[in-house]
C-alpha cells in the first residue's frame, strides 16, 4: 500500500517508522530538510522536502496513485486544507491530526467529509479517554475492550502475593482459569511467552480473557479495585484541558501549573475544576495540598522525566493510582518497569488509531493497539485463509506472535488454545511483536 504522510514531527515520524516496518510504501513529506535527513537513512521509506499543502509537492509524491494520505502536522488547519487538496487530486483515503474538539462534533464533521476529510485523529482526546479507561479499571496497568467488549485485554503488574507468580504457563490448570496469556513484559521487553516461560514478580503480564472472569482473573493477581473520586493533575497540557472538558463531572479534579497566564486560561475554559498555580515538582507543594488525600495523580507536563520522577514521589506518599504522559518513547519502557502505575504515549494511541484503518476499509470491524514494542490486532478470516487449514498446533504459525482469543460468526467469544480450529468470518485478536503485522495478515487473507 503506498502511504503519504505529511509532517515529520513526533507524531508522523513514529507512523513513519512504524509503517515502514510493515513493508508499506512509504513517503514522507516536511518542509525541514534536516528533520527528513535524520530519519532518510536509518528507515526504509522516501522522504520528500516540501510544503504538506502544495499541489506540486503533493503530484511529486504521486498523490493520485496512493491509497492513504496522512496529515499530522502541528497545524490542523493546515492537516484539514492538505487532505482536501490531497483528495481532490486522487488519493483514496484521507486522515487529519487535529487538536480542536468542535471538529469532532457530528455535524462538523459532516461538512469535512463533504471537504475530502475521510477521518480525524485528535491525540489528546484519545489520551483523556485512555486516562479515564485506565481511573475505571485502576488495578491494571493496561486495559482495552475487543471484539465490541466480549473480549477484554489485561495488562498486570504481578507482584509476590499474586497467585500467579512463579508459575509455569504449561502448569497453569486447563479447567480452571478462564485466560489467556498473550505477552509478557520483563525488564523492558516483550517476550510472547509458550509453555515453559514462567510468570515472575514485576512482569507486566498481558492477558485476554472475557467479561464475567475479570473479577476472578484480579484476585489471581492479588489487586483490588478502587473507587477514584479526587484526582489531582500536574501540568495544564492539551491533554489535561481535554481529561478536564470530558470528565469534570465524573471526578473532583485540582489542577496545578507553575505557569500563571496558562492557570488563568484553564480556569476561564473549566469552571469547574479547581486551578492552582504553583510547581508540582515540589514536595512541600504537593504536601501543602494535600497530595496523600488524593485518590489519583497525573503527572501530564510536556516533559516524560518530569512526568515519571512526580508519579514516583506521588507514591511515596501514599496516592493508590498514578498515571504518567511518558511521550518519549525511550523512556517508555522504563516506565512501564517501574512503580509508576500506566503510562500514557498519544504517539502510540495514534499510530493504533491509523493501522486500524489499514487492517480493515471499515474502522468499526477492526482494531490495533500498539504497545512499546509489540501490537495487539484483531483481524477477520478471510475464506479460503492459510489460518483455517488445521488447527492452531498444527499450523507452524510465525515466530514471535500468538493467537489469544476469538469471535465466531455467530458472536460467541473463545479463547484460542492449541485444539482451536479457526474458520472463515472469525475474528481473531493477535498478539506479535513489532514489525509482524504484514506477515501474521497473510495468514488470514
């Protein structure tokens, strides 16, 4: 599939490597030539210097021959204007970063469709939901809903009073769990785990299992489920005013910015959360308001060291859940090993947001989740796929990947074990690590 990005900022420079990886045809467009020189080596994709909404930059790249046409620039202005150009000249599928909610209101969106705008990626409400996802579900570090939510994906910190800890995954009982382990996170990598690989303390452990075993999967784990009310915030960011917007209502929530004029501006826009001015990095700050009180803390600054360092003091003093926006994808892995609760990466929720589009013309039928270095999919079988010849422990399925769970045609959700047998119109969630995709989708199609 040929991909035209325009903008090589954080955001279109991880789709960029991301996508490369998955052997697609790639180009990448900026008007800084030094930003392309960076990545032009060290990536298997074409770079092209040149304004994202010129029509001779955009008939250089070969506009009417691409499938999908991705603008990610700062400016969403500019990202609408360039997908109206980019779709009046022939490309198939247009997509628009934006950071304004009023473009997301339907009957906005409406007029933008009618513009050339198939589809809008706005980071930051992506982050908000995903915070609110992960206040809801406090006990795991990782949560998401496939399969239209009969499936549930589960990634758990194990500490030394989980049940599970040290056990081999061939001797967990056959009868009695209702699970499936699909990744295992230690030390900074993801291993996708067989029979022989163990369970230990401070793995984050990724499992899939159904609705009604969850609260069973939890106490294996040894966690409880907290209620959280009172969540206090460091940083004004955009995702924080987003969190805000949405979920006043739902949460008693303090915000705290060491910047006056921002602190002013977020009072003005959300009345109804409490706006204090002062640096959240200081202890003595967060003591004189009463961080222990607080049922949650965020820590949603620009800066990941910053982000990671307060969720680490927030707690030492005592708060249950804490909630990093760790952007640096260097450091993404190292927070995640740490006693600093989720981690948030709106590059990933991104990137998850646009393969989705890839898997399936019909966003609604499929859906991608990209985690530090491994991805999460569900695909759908198509007739006649390699998937259906055998069952599962017969297939000599690729290295590096597993297949958790599936839906059958008539909705009954299942997890997947070596006796298996997939058919077509399955959907099947799959778990691989990072640059597998294009050759686990070969399997289904």
């Amino acid at each position: 599939m040929k991909i035209i990005i325009a903008g090589a900022g954080e955001v279109g420079t991880h789709l960029a490597k991301m996508l490369s990886n998955e052997n697609q045809d790639i180009i990448l467009i900026d008007s800084d030539q030094q930003k392309l020189d960076s990545i032009d080596s060290h990536y298997n994709l074409m770079t092209l210097c040149g304004s994202t909404s010129s029509f001779e930059t955009m008939r250089r790249a070969g506009i009417n021959d691409a499938e999908l046409y991705i603008a990610v620039t700062p400016f969403e202005t500019r990202n609408i204007t360039s997908c109206s150009i980019a779709k009046k000249l022939g490309v198939r599928k247009t997509v628009a970063r934006i950071d304004n909610y009023e473009f997301m209101q339907k009957d906005n969106r409406i007029i933008l469709k009618e513009l050339g705008i198939d589809t809008l990626i706005y980071p930051e409400d992506l982050a908000a939901k995903a915070i609110d996802l992960s206040l809801s579900h406090n006990w795991a570090r990782y949560w998401a809903e496939m399969g239209g939510g009969q499936l549930i994906l589960i990634g758990v910190k194990i500490r030394d009073d989980s049940r599970l800890c040290g056990l081999k995954l061939r001797d967990l009982p056959v009868s009695a769990h209702h699970f499936h382990v699909s990744a295992i996170k230690r030390n900074a990598e993801t291993v996708i785990p067989g029979g022989n690989d163990s369970i230990e303390k401070d793995d984050i452990v990724y499992f899939i299992t159904t609705p009604e075993y969850v609260e069973e999967l939890r106490d294996l784990c040894g966690k409880k489920k907290r209620v959280i009310k009172k969540v206090f915030i460091m940083g004004g960011s955009q995702i924080a005013l987003r969190f805000c917007y949405a979920f006043h209502d739902k949460y008693n929530i303090r915000v705290i910015d060491i910047d006056r004029e921002r602190c002013e501006y977020l009072a003005t826009e959300v009345p109804e959360v409490e706006v204090i001015c002062g640096d959240g990095r200081d202890v003595e700050v967060l003591r004189e308001n009463n961080i222990y009180q607080y049922d949650a803390f965020m820590a949603l600054t620009s800066k990941s060291e910053t982000n990671i360092l307060s969720c680490l003091t927030a707690k030492d003093f005592g708060v249950p859940k804490t909630i990093a926006d760790v952007e640096n994808l260097q450091f993404y892995s190292v927070a995640e090993s740490l006693n600093i609760g989720t981690s948030i990466n709106k590059k990933l929720m991104a990137s998850s947001s646009i393969f989705q589009i890839l898997l399936d013309s019909d966003e609604t039928n499929s859906k991608f989740l990209a985690l530090a270095d491994a991805e999460v999919c569900e695909l759908d079988v198509k007739a006649k796929a390699k998937i259906t010849k055998a069952a599962v422990k017969d297939l000599n399925l690729p290295w590096g990947m597993t297949l958790a769970a599936l839906i059958r045609t008539d909705g009954k959700a299942e997890l997947i074990s070596g006796m298996t047998h997939i058919y077509p119109g399955d959907k099947v969630v799959v778990f691989c690590l990072s640059g597998n995709i294009s050759k686990i989708e070969k399997w289904f199609n």
